[in-house]
C-alpha cells in the first residue's frame, strides 16, 4: 500500500474516533452454541480501531493486530490498555509484507479483501484452526460504498478460495451489517490439511 493510502485511512480513523462494534458475524460464530472454539492464538488482519481484536483478546484469545493506519492502530491500543488487554499491534503494510509467519488457531479478517493473500491466509492457519472472513459482494457497487471491483467478491468466491478447508458456515448475499443492509459473503472453516 502507498503512503497516499496510508494517509487517507490514518485520516479516515482521526475523523471517526468512535470505533465500530465487534462484527455481528464474528460474534454469531464465536457465540454460538454449535461450535466450541478453543482460545489459543488469533491473527486480526487489516484491523482498523480493533474492535475484533479487543472483542477476541477479552474471550482470551492471544490477539495479533495489523493494520496500515497508525492512527488507528494508536485508538486500539488506547482502548485495549484502558481494559488491561494485551494485544500485539503491528503497523503493517499488508500488500508489500504478505502475513507474519506462525500458526494461529483463528485468522480473522472483516471489510478487507487482497486476493493475493488468499494463500498466505491458509497457511497462516495450524492444522485444525479456523478462518473467519467477511467483506463485500460485487452487488453491493450497485447501492452504496465500497464501489471498486478491486475490494469486492465475486459470488462464491470465498469458497472457491478456501476449498482445501472444511466449511463450517457460509452465507453471501444482502444482510445487516450494523444499522444498514449491505451485499456482503462470510464464510467460517477450519483446515483440514
């Protein structure tokens, strides 16, 4: 990513200090009475104010956080101190530096898509650990932001990617995302292999 793309999301999280919720399907996964996740070591990718990441780190999980903003990346780390959360914040320029190494029970990533991580993402993950992902589908350029074919899925392709995994569960179309409807897919598996 650019230092221009830098400034603009170091710009955008300064102009909205308040930071989101958790994600509602972070939660409806993690909450669920259906799967039983162990709490080990969790990776949070283009995590913004971090409000995953604290989210995961209060269940118990050992959280890495990275985002390309520095300024949010000072809002969360703010915010988890204020709970006496330890979380890893790494400033972190996801297209130039790939993933970090290790093997984490749980790879999460919201709002964000890179194609050329979809491997690294798998691989990111120990055997029988879990991806939870969610972002924007193709059609939601048609009602609202995002617009660039370049940030938005195409149908099914969530699937396609993590094929090798176990799908746990899968959805994709129009749903909630907070207070509005949105296009988004989210899928949730565990490698297998």
């Amino acid at each position: 990513m650019s230092m221009d793309d830098q400034i603009r999301w170091d710009r955008q999280h300064l102009n909205s200090p308040r930071a989101d919720p958790p994600s509602a399907f972070l939660r409806e996964i993690i909450e669920s009475n259906a799967w039983q996740l162990p709490h080990g070591t969790a990776l949070d990718i283009a995590c913004g104010q971090g409000s995953n990441a604290i989210y995961l780190a209060q269940l118990g999980y050992a959280v890495t956080a990275l985002d390309i903003s520095k300024a949010a990346l000072e809002q969360a780390q703010r915010r988890s101190q204020q709970q006496e959360l330890q979380i890893d914040w790494q400033h972190w320029d996801l297209e130039t530096a790939g993933l970090p190494s290790g093997d984490f029970d749980l790879l999460i990533s919201f709002n964000y898509l890179q194609r050329s991580l979809f491997r690294a993402m798998q691989e990111s993950v120990k055997l029988g650990g879990h991806v939870i992902v969610e972002t924007y589908l193709i059609d939601q350029a048609a009602i609202g932001h995002p617009k660039n074919p370049d940030f938005l899925l195409h149908h099914n392709e969530l699937l396609s990617n993590f094929r090798a995994f176990r799908i746990l569960f899968y959805r994709e179309g129009k749903c909630s995302n907070g207070d509005a409807m949105a296009f988004r897919a989210g899928i949730f598996a565990q490698r297998i292999k």
